[in-house]
C-alpha cells in the first residue's frame, strides 16, 4: 500500500510585487514561485535544484509560511496550513522545521549554544525545566557536539559545528519533516560530506523527511530520493534521484549535469559538454515568452517562443516541461 504524502505542494504561487519606477508606469510582478506542484513522503528527501535566483529558497520559505504564498496549496499531513489562523498553526509548525544556509547568521550570537538549541523549547512551553535540560544534553549528542560545548557562544564554533548547533535547534521539538536551505554549501567540501552524513543518519534514527535545496547536484546526487529541478520559478523535471542523473530529459537539466566533472568515457564526456549552459538567468520580472528556458536552449525553435510547455509524464514516473522532450532525448525532427 503507498503511503499517503507527509507534505503536499499544490500548484503553489508566490508573486512579489516591484515598486513602481516612476508613478506613471505600471507596477510589475516577479513570479518568484509559479505553479510548483510537489510531494514528499515520510523519511524520503525531495531535493530541489536549480541555479542561484529560479525560486528554490522563496518556495521553501513558502512552504513553512515564512513568505506567504499568493496562491495555491501545502498539506501537512492533509491539512491545507495556508488556511490556518496563526494559533492553528503553531502545533503544525512544531513537524515543520527550517536548516538555513549561513549557520552563523541564523544563531544569536549573544545567546550560549545551550541557549541557542533549547530556544524552540522555551518559545513552545515545552516540558518542565530538567526535561528541557535533558533534551539539549540528548540533542547535542544526536549531533555530534560535546557536553561542554553548551556553555560556548556561536562565533566559537567552527562552521560545520554552528550547523551542528542549527540542526540540534531544528530538532528540538522533534519534527517530521525539515526544510534544508542549502544547508551545505558555505561549508568546505570535507564538512560538508560529515553534514550530509549526518544528516542522513538522523533520518534514519528518527525518520524524517527532509525537502533539501541546493544549486548542487553532487550534494542533490548524495542525499535526495527524488529531485526536482526548478528554472524561473516553475519546476521543469521532476523523478527519482537515478533516473534523473542517467537519463536527464530536460534541455536545462542536461546543461546543469554537464557541468558536474564525471568520469566516463571521452566519447560521452564531449557530449556533455556541448550541452553547458550558456548566458544567464533572465530577469525574472520580465520572463521570456513561451518556454522561460528558450533564450539558452540549444534545441529551441519557434513553438517554443510562442507556447509554453506543460508538465508531462514521458517515461513512468519522469515529468519533463518541454515540447521535444521523448523517452530517447530531444526530438529533433
Ligand atoms: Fe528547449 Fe523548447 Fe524544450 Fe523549452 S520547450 S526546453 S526551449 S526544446
């Protein structure tokens, strides 16, 4: 029997509307989330790909309400929380944690780290005062952080003992699923692989689910069940993790796979390189007509500035918005 989806993204909108230049020019809109459609199960990871600007941070701000979406629906556990009155969703809030990027400017740096970590406890009214004690104790050993270390101030860790620190915090109240905003990639390479470890070890214990943005596909490749990969607000590809790194279908995909350093034969390696992407981001206040991806697709044509494409399952389980993506590639006849 499947088991039903922990969290459930429904064609989710979030717009932010720009000042005006000058009184008399209309007010323009970024569509800085536009329509994502996703789902994750209990202790799987959804990783969300994409480059620096296409959306991936406001999407996972938006499904724990930190920005409010504009329209659209996230289910927790069946319960659409965009309809919640803030005292409804503070019990829901508790599941549904956050790990931020920059470890150093999400922690007070006046606060000790026991502080820091027993913060969501103290803020819920959770447990009697030795219980808290007992938790943070429980909580720094979960992580990997040493009994004397609660006493230290942020700026007296290292980096990946500051995430350390965040994920102790995120714990703390035991929730069923985080939010991982590229959670890894201030650190260096050999901490972020003990991070990522760690991780995925707590996922294990204790089951969780974890929605995990990065722009980093060896870090996606390591850690996600499923991926999806997002450009200019809208998600463009979406499978599991083998299929997408073995079979990528989306023209912006396949661009973004390229340029991660692979050691395969040379015959597929100038394949891949042909396909890097060119030019940037466009202005997401002034998208592009048709497909957003076609200023940089070497396979656009002209349907592809007129219309735009639907996302649409070309393989079982594997959704692609493009309308030349087949099972075999691109068509390109
Ligand atoms: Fe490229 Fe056209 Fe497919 Fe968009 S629809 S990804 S421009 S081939």
């Amino acid at each position: 029997m499947t088991q039903p989806d922990l969290l459930r993204v429904e064609s989710l909108e979030v717009h932010f509307p720009l000042p005006r230049p000058y009184p008399w020019v209309a007010r323009s809109t970024v569509l800085a989330v536009d329509g994502v459609t996703l789902s994750v199960g209990e202790g799987r990871t959804l990783g969300i790909v994409g480059e620096s600007g296409c959306g991936k941070s406001t999407l996972a701000l938006a499904v724990l309400r930190l920005v409010e979406p504009t329209a659209g629906r996230v289910l927790f556990e069946g319960t659409d929380i965009l309809e919640l009155a803030p005292r409804a969703l503070r019990p829901i809030r508790q599941k549904m944690q956050i790990i931020f990027q920059d470890p150093y400017s999400s922690l007070n740096p006046r606060s000790r780290a026991e502080q820091v970590v027993r913060e969501p406890l103290d803020v819920q009214n959770a447990f009697s005062d030795s219980e808290r004690r007992d938790r943070v104790d429980e909580l720094f050993n979960l992580v990997g952080l040493r009994p004397e270390q609660k006493s230290l101030f942020p700026h007296q860790f290292s980096g990946g003992q500051r995430q350390r620190l965040g994920i102790a915090r995120a714990l703390a109240l035991s929730p069923k699923l985080i939010v991982c905003d590229e959670p890894v990639s201030s650190l260096d390479v050999a901490i972020q692989a003990q991070i990522l470890n760690l991780l995925s070890r707590l996922q294990q214990e204790l089951g969780l689910a974890y929605l995990f943005i990065s722009h980093d596909l060896a870090v996606i490749q390591h850690i996600c069940d499923d991926v999806a990969v997002m450009y200019l607000g809208k998600i463009v590809e979406r499978t599991n993790r083998n299929e997408i790194f073995r079979y990528p279908l989306h023209p912006y995909t396949q661009a973004l796979l390229s340029a991660v350093p692979k050691r395969e034969p040379g015959a597929r390696k100038a394949r891949r390189k042909d396909k890097r992407l060119k030019g940037e981001v466009p202005n997401p206040a002034a998208p592009p007509s048709g497909c957003s991806f076609h200023p940089r697709c070497m396979y656009a044509r002209d349907r592809c500035r007129q219309e735009e494409p639907e996302l649409s399952e070309i393989a079982p389980g594997h959704i692609v918005a493009c309308h030349f993506a087949t099972a075999e590639g691109i068509a390109t006849s």
